[in-house]
C-alpha cells in the first residue's frame, strides 16, 4: 500500500494550505471534507489477511524521513517505510510539484517488488490521481485498487467503485474521508464485512490513541460494576446515602460547574451543603472543585459557589474555585469519588451530567424539581431529563487520580485582577494542601471494563498533566462511531456542532443499515436567528442529509405538554459500546473546556434477539443495551422491551410515536392524548440555506463565542481531534 502523505502532514504545500483555509471556513450539509478515517483504512489494510506493507510518498527532502515517521506515528497511521522523494525543502515541495520524481519512485518499487500488487491511496487536490492512473496504465494487473480522499467536490456522493481509464483498469473508489472510502475500498478488494472475535481495543481508545501520555490515568479498567442513575432524583437518593455513612478518614472529593449549597438532596433533605459539611464535621476530608466562574454581571454563578465554598470551609472542607481555563472557556465536569479509610470494596464514584445544583431533583414524571417549582429562573424551574452512572472497582482509582491531577495543578486558580481582588476580599484560599496518596485499586465489583476520557484544551500555562491539551472524548467517540452498524442512540443538551455532526454524518454514509436517533431538548420559541440556532440548524441539516429518514432528532414533553429540557449526555452504540459523561456534542465541549465521560463495554451479553445487532460479534452488552432501553422506555410510555429491542423496529416505534403525537397537537389536542412523550424536533431544520448575515456574522459570533475550538490550528486545519 502506497499513501500519498503530502495532503495529510502538519505544513502542506502551498496550495493545500490555501484549501485547508477555504474548508475550514466553508459550512454547510455537504461540506465533508476531512481526514476522518483515513488512519483506520490503512491500519485496516496493514492489519489484515493478507496483512499489507505500508510506504509514505511525500516530496520532502531525504533528511526529514525521521520526523515525517515520528509525525505519522503520532497521528495514528500504522508502521511503514518512507519514499522521500525531494532534494531540497523548497524546491518544488512548497509549490506542489515532484511529480516526476514520485513517479520515479513508485517504478523502483514496482521494480524491486515484482510479484506485489499495490493499493495506491491519495487525494484528488494534488498531482495523485494523475500520478496513479498513469502507474496503473504502465503495469498493467500491478494495481489492485486506487483510493482518493475527494476534496474539491465533496457535496457529490461517494463513489464505491470504478473502473480508472478503461474497463480493464483497476478500480477507483473515492470519497470525502476515510470513514466512507473503506467500505468501498473492502468491496473493491474483494475483501467481507469487518467481522471477528471482538476485542476491548476495537471500541477503546489505546494508550497511544488517548494523545496525551504526562497524564497518570491508565487506559482502561476491568472488574467494574456500573449502575446507571437517571434523573437527578435517583442519583441524589444515592450520594445522600453514601454521604451519610462517610467518617473519620474517609476521602470525598466532588468537582462540578456549579453548586448550590441550598439544593435539597432529598424532599426532607439534607441540602448540599449540610450534607458535604456534616461529612466534614464527622472527620472525612472533604476537597471540592467549582469553577469559578466568568463575572456575575454576565449572568455567571460565582456567588453561588462561594456561597458553598464558604460553607465548607467554615465546616473544616477544602474548597478551590478554579478559574484555570482558556478564554470563554469554563470546568465542565461533573465528578464525585469517596474513599472509604480502610474498606476498599465500598468506594464508589459518580460520573454524569448532573451537578449539586437548584432544578436537577427531577423524576421520571418530570414535573420539575419540586424545590424550584417558584423560582423565577426558568433554567431552574423546568422539568429536567438526566442520567449519571455509580462506579465501584478499580476505575475509582482513575476518577480519584481525575480529580488529584486538576487539585496538585501549580498554576495559580486566578490571575485576573477582578478576580483575584474579589477572591482575596472572600478569603477564598489559593490552593489545596496535598492530597494524601492515592489508595490502592478497589477489589473487582463487576464485569465492566471502563476506560474513562477527558477534554483540556490547549492552554497557557500549560496543564502539566495535559501541556498539549487532551481530546479523548472525541477521540473515543469517533473510534466507536466508526464501528456503529445499525443504531447510535444519543441523549445530549446541544448537538450544534457541524465539526460534530461530520462525524456522525459518515458513519450513516458509510453503513446503510444505521439509524441515529437523537433526543434534545425542544428550541426555544424565538424568531430570531440566534447562533445557537444557527448552529444546530447546520448540525441538523448535516446528518439528515446524510442520513434522512434514517435520522430523528426529537425532543421531549411531559404528560401536561411542558417542554423537558434534556440535560443527559448519554450514546449507545449497537447496545455494545455506551458512555455517560458532562460532555455534549459541540465543538466546545470536544476541544475547549475541561469535561470527564466513562465508556462503557460490559462483558455480560444481553441473550435477547438480536443477540448481534451489529454483526460483527461482539454481541449486545448488558449495561448499554439496558440503559438505552430504559430511557427509551421512559420516553415512549412503553411497558417492556418487545418494540424496542431490534433497532429497525425501534426507529419505526419512535417515529409512529412521534407522528401520533405531533398529530393530536396539530388538531388542537382534541381526543385522548396518544402514548408518548417524543416530537419531532424543530421542524424544517432539515434543509438549511443560510442567509449572508448568518453566514458572516451570527455564524462567527457562535463559533467564536458559543461554540469555540480549543485545538491547536494545525489540527483544525486538517479537521483531527
């Protein structure tokens, strides 16, 4: 296998830098253009039966062979041998040119390897499909396949195969990215479906694939049990239990966006803050991490964490606020971890969506949280879906180091004057004296391996346990939607992201068979074009065109017709692969603020047909197929599994369901109100023409300000997590 690599380095010729600039700032449904996949088409190839050599072609000069490798490897591409085909870094590589001379190369080693057939893999954007098809006229029966990532017109559909030249070429098969260029390419090949024993490292992230190596997390755990909490109603019952047996040498660190130390836990309470300060008060050591948050004057909730904060300390609690973020940016995750003093098996750890706050102690009613039933703010007051997930095994080592990596940071919590003025006249403490070290794993609890992911930006000064930042949430999502078949079913707050609907829009290309179903929360009911609406208009248009009726994306209301506002973030992947975490599925959230997701993959195997759904045999899971029924359940007002449990019979469940629902209220809600709570969201968004002033202005003030990207500019340019 021969890849051009010249389209896919750091610094590109000149005029493959001036299209990366055009794509990055090109929006829209067919605006596919991206390195997606490209790394799993050759470590497919290479890793296969046969398995396949690897040569990188590049027009760089001999004397950066070494580099060009270390970069490639870093990036995910398998091991292999460089063609270094240039004399001087700026003699014809910056131009683009070296056509001759790669053409040069690939006669040696046509010549030097005469019983290989080649798969010659490039894009359309240079000199490739040229050189290519002349290689291919000149050795008749040498070229097994041609593959081009198509970049100047990738709004035309994939091409599966074709013959290059004549019939009797070899096949050509072209698409935007990677993700979609393998199943073709396979076809091409003669090669089946991507089928064997299943393996952990198919769906997580290796330790080289997480990208940040200063970090002290391993790369997954076994032995998990893990018990999904949705609604804030049952994870409150839950810590309020594990919080009332806390005592003297016991360990409790909790981290979060916001906390409202008056939010009661349970209808007799305790609040938040009697519960963490009684947990003091009884001699465990209780650390907290709140962002601090932007000013007040924005609408922002430092007076609220201080206000806990304040609580805690006088209680004997640690307590930072922690203002360590890049611009706009903000600490998003949402973790608690107690440590028993001496009784391992009962440590436990919380991960989700659901912080200490006012509003979340809803129910699966979803009348709202009684507590904020009068309160002025509708954030608060609404009826509110949300999931977390109880942790116990050695994994609660991991949120333990989670959390001991953000409390050891040197930099200072605040370097702002008015933040620093303000702190000071709180008495807000600076730091955190040490934590003690980190207890030895907790015995094994279950049958689940877990492998926990984080987003830290880019920042300075650096995170010294991310100084490059850390995108495994993307990175793990991408890896598990590449293996998506049938089903990817998605809870989130947002899905307004076009980088992030790019990803989900391939994987519905790549596999006909797959149904995305999406619940959000209902948009607002303004007639203005706000950014945010601007974003999800593109996000939504993205994956309906490339999915459409295979796509739904609904959102929920209670038996009394009140919008439920979805602040889950929850996937499920083929009922194998499931996570639950603070993250959403916007570009901030991937690349920009600090957020914490555990993934999934349980060994149990859920019996019930289809045992498979994916057929690749790795088998339906327990853990993942059972939480994504029962929110399913929840929000069709079904009874048992029977309708739900193959995932064309769930699609069609949904959108019966749906319709039905939609019906009665287009007539007035005459008649007795059909089962359900799920409606079509934001009809119309399908198809989106932006106008000049939403391309030019209210699209920049979302992604800017919204929705920013917190990677480094080379990997927003070539579109890489």
């Amino acid at each position: 296998m021969v890849y051009d690599v010249d389209g896919v380095l750091r610094i590109a010729p000149l005029r493959r830098q001036w299209g990366r600039l055009r794509a990055l700032v090109t929006r829209g449904p067919g605006d596919r253009r991206s390195l997606l996949g490209m790394q799993r088409v050759l470590r497919t190839l290479a890793d296969g039966e046969p398995p396949a050599d690897v040569f990188f072609v590049t027009a760089l000069p001999p004397r950066l062979a070494r580099p060009l490798l270390r970069a490639l490897r870093h990036d995910h591409y398998p091991p292999g041998t460089a063609l270094m085909t240039g004399r001087a870094l700026f003699s014809g590589w910056l131009l683009g040119l070296g056509l001759g001379r790669k053409r040069a190369a690939l006669d040696r080693l046509a010549a030097t390897h005469p019983l290989t057939s080649w798969v010659l893999v490039g894009d359309d954007a240079g000199h490739d499909p040229e050189l290519f098809a002349d290689f291919a006229r000149d050795h008749p029966g040498r070229v097994a396949a041609i593959a081009l990532r198509r970049l100047l017109d990738d709004s035309a559909p994939a091409v599966p195969v074709r013959h290059g030249g004549s019939p009797s070429g070899p096949p050509v098969v072209e698409a935007p990215n990677g993700e979609e260029l393998l199943p073709g390419l396979r076809t091409a090949l003669g090669l089946g479906p991507l089928r064997g024993e299943s393996r952990v490292e198919d769906w997580f992230l290796t330790a080289s694939e997480r990208g940040n190596p200063d970090t002290r997390l391993r790369v997954w755990t076994e032995g998990n049990a893990v018990s999904p909490r949705v609604h804030g109603n049952a994870y409150y019952g839950a810590l309020a239990d594990e919080l009332a047996a806390t005592g003297p040498g016991d360990l409790l660190l909790f981290a979060g966006w916001r906390g409202d130390g008056d939010q009661q836990l349970s209808a007799r309470g305790p609040t938040v803050a009697e519960a963490l300060a009684s947990s003091a008060r009884r001699g465990a050591r209780v650390c907290g991490l709140l962002w601090r948050s932007h000013l007040p004057a924005f609408g922002y909730h430092v007076t609220q964490n201080r206000r806990l904060a304040a609580a805690l300390l006088a209680a004997g609690g640690e307590v930072l606020l922690d203002q360590r973020i890049r611009a706009l940016g903000s600490h998003h995750q949402k973790l608690v971890v107690i440590r028993r003093d001496g009784l391992l098996s009962e440590d436990v750890a919380y991960v989700g969506g659901i912080d200490l706050v006012l509003g979340a102690r809803d129910d699966i009613v979803h009348r709202g949280d009684p507590q904020s039933a009068a309160s002025a703010d509708e954030y608060t007051r609404s009826p509110r879906h949300d999931a977390q997930v109880e942790l116990h095994g050695p994994v609660v080592r991991d949120l333990h180091e989670v959390f001991a990596e953000r409390w050891e940071d040197p930099t200072p919590l605040v370097r702002l004057p008015w933040h620093v003025i303000p702190d000071r006249v709180h008495r807000l403490p600076r730091s955190g004296p040490p934590l003690p070290p980190s207890a030895p794993d907790p015995p094994p609890a279950g049958q689940c391996a877990v492998q926990v992911l984080r987003t830290y930006p880019r920042r300075r000064p650096p995170f010294p346990f991310a100084p490059r930042g850390e995108r495994s949430i993307a990175r793990g999502l991408i890896k598990a939607l590449g293996r998506a078949q049938r089903l990817v079913y998605v809870e989130d707050q947002y899905l307004w992201s076009a980088d992030v609907a790019r990803i989900f829009a391939a994987a519905l290309r790549r596999s006909p068979q797959l149904h995305l179903i999406a619940v959000v929360p209902r948009p607002e009911r303004d007639t203005r074009p706000s950014p945010a609406m601007v974003g999800q208009r593109e996000a939504i248009a993205m994956v309906h065109e490339a999915g459409g009726e295979r796509v739904q994306i609904l959102d929920v209301e209670n038996d009394e017709d009140r919008p439920v506002y979805v602040h889950a973030k929850v996937c499920v992947v083929d009922d194998v692969w499931a996570t639950v975490g603070s993250n959403n599925f916007n570009t901030r959230s991937w690349t920009h603020d600090s957020e914490l997701l555990v993934a999934i993959l349980d060994e149990e195997r859920d019996g019930r047909a289809p045992e498979d759904p994916a057929g690749l045999g790795d088998g339906a899971r327990g853990v993942a197929r059972r939480l994504r029924l029962e929110l399913m359940r929840e929000h069709l007002d079904l009874a048992d599994d029977t309708e739900l449990l193959d995932p064309d019979r769930a699609a069609q469940t949904v959108r019966a369901r749906a319709a039905a629902l939609d019906a009665w209220h287009s007539h007035g809600a005459r008649g007795p109100r059909p089962p359900g709570r799920l409606r079509r969201h934001a009809p119309g968004h399908e198809q989106v023409q932006p106008t000049l002033r939403q391309r030019w202005l209210t699209g920049p003030a979302y992604r800017m300000v919204l929705d920013p990207d917190g990677r480094p500019l080379g990997a927003r340019l070539r579109r890489m997590y």
